[in-house]
C-alpha cells in the first residue's frame, strides 16, 4: 500500500484535505439537503477509498435516505486504485442508491451499471460514471464508448424524451485548457461527451471534481443545456463559490427553471442563499 498512489493522496490529505474538511458542515449540509425532493452526489465520497471510509460514507447517506431518495456516483477517489476496482467497492456500498428504472439500457462496468435512469416526475436522472484508476498526480475521467453508446439511447428513450434529461457526471463536460492539462486532470473524452448532448432542447448536466460553484450554458443545436457544478458538502474556505453547502434546481418539462446555491454560515450553521459564479467560456 505505502509504494501505491495512497502514498501521494495520504501525503495530500494531511497537508491539505484534512485540513479543510469539517465533519459538522457536512452534518449541517446534510441535514440541510432533506428538505429537497431528491439528493444527488456526484462524487468524492472518499478520500482514499479505504474500507472504512466507504463504510462511513454509506452510514451517512444511509440516514438522509430515510427521508429523501438520494443517487450518488463515484468520483476519481472512489475508484482510486485498480484494486478497488476490481473488489468494486462502490457498487457494493452505493448499488442501493443506484437502482435504475431502465435497467436493460445500463452497461457493466466496475463501477456499477451505467447509464443509471430514474424517471421522477418533469426529470429524468441520468447517472454516469467519469471515475477509474489512475497512476499518481493523474485524476483524469473518461466515459468509454460502451457507455456513451448506451447513453444515446438512454437520451432517445420516449420516457426520457418526454422530461427533462438531470444528468450526473463527476469530471466537468466543458474544458477550455490544452490538451495536456484535460489528460492530467479533465474529461479524455469529453468532446465525444458534447456530440450525445447535441440532439437536446433542454437539459441539465451536474458536475463535482473542480469542487466550485460554478455554471455556464451549452448551446445545441436544437436548444441550450444549463451545466453547473457543485462545492464539496464539508469545505472550510473564506470563498463562498468554494465553502460548504449545496445547489437546489428547480426542474420541469421546459427544463431548468431555477438553480440556487446555498452556502454554510459558521455563526448560524445554517444554509444562507449565495450566487452560482457564472463562466464565460462554456463551448
């Protein structure tokens, strides 16, 4: 374990991570998210992705399932090593949180079958999966062409044709930097991401790895997609697109209605309303 990518992570979460990471903002968030009609987490459960903390994680979002449906994906340090991988650690501890109602349109892959639908009312939840291992320093994504396959079909299905497509994906769909920085830490197929999107009038994609608050817009052909990402849960920082909280989205048939971000006041711990920063350079 000492001489395997857990060496560069562990060092990183104790100079950095653990740092800034506080178990009563989660708490707080948390008990804060119930209040939505569903919870959705798109990844970095996990630090390291030990056993224990899977098992904490699971705990956790047990408890907010008793009163909101939650669906959560895996993110790069969910699937961390080949290793958890191949024990498909999060299927075995999420799987739960991942029943899809269009199952036979799912593929296999380590981290569970995917695409994952869930049709609730004006939304159609499309789960994905970006996360598998990587060597050290290197926290790049990709979808594989198995599942971008089964998401085009996903997209075409008359159930989710007739709402709006809610789609959960870990690495960011729109990156602007060289080619060299998205292999590093990005989306590898990212552009082949954008072409499934194309035939949408509407929809919503929501991200996690940058670990903002941020949101842009898409443009179809047909229409424009709202892409927003979301803070981690328990993050202490003076900035408010970075700190603690969680995003609410308003969803209909036309599409996106509203999306508010919601940020953790330290005095209070409570939620109070914040601005989603808005990016300029979404194509």
């Amino acid at each position: 374990m000492l001489f395997n990518k857990r060496l560069t992570g562990f060092a990183n979460f104790i100079w950095r991570r653990g740092r800034v990471h506080r178990r009563k903002y989660l708490q707080a968030v948390l008990t804060a998210a119930t209040e939505a009609d569903h919870v959705v987490v798109t990844g970095d459960i996990t630090n390291l992705a030990f056993e224990s903390e899977f098992k904490e994680a699971r705990n956790l979002l047990n408890e907010i399932a008793r009163t909101v449906e939650v669906t959560v994906i895996p993110g790069n340090h969910d699937i961390y090593l080949p290793r958890v991988q191949r024990d498909r650690s999060f299927p075995r501890h999420f799987g739960p949180f991942l029943q899809s109602d269009l199952p036979d349109l799912g593929v296999d892959l380590p981290a569970g079958r995917y695409p994952c639908v869930k049709l609730r009312g004006p939304a159609a939840i499309i789960a994905l999966s970006s996360a598998v291992p990587r060597p050290p320093f290197i926290a790049a994504g990709y979808l594989g062409s198995a599942q971008l396959e089964a998401f085009t079909k996903v997209l075409l299905h008359p159930e989710v044709k007739s709402r709006t497509p809610v789609i959960l994906i870990h690495h960011p769909p729109v990156d602007t930097r060289c080619r060299l920085a998205r292999l590093r830490d990005g989306l590898v197929d990212g552009e082949s991401f954008r072409a499934a999107l194309s035939p949408l009038a509407r929809g919503l994609v929501l991200f996690g790895h940058l670990h903002v608050r941020v949101r842009c817009v898409l443009r179809t052909p047909w229409g424009t997609i709202d892409l927003i990402g979301a803070s981690g849960a328990a993050l202490d920082h003076p900035d408010n697109s970075i700190r603690a909280g969680f995003n609410l989205y308003h969803v209909n048939h036309r599409g996106l209605a509203k999306a508010e971000g919601f940020v953790l006041d330290e005095s209070t711990m409570s939620l109070c309303r914040t601005t989603i920063t808005e990016l300029e350079n979404c194509r």
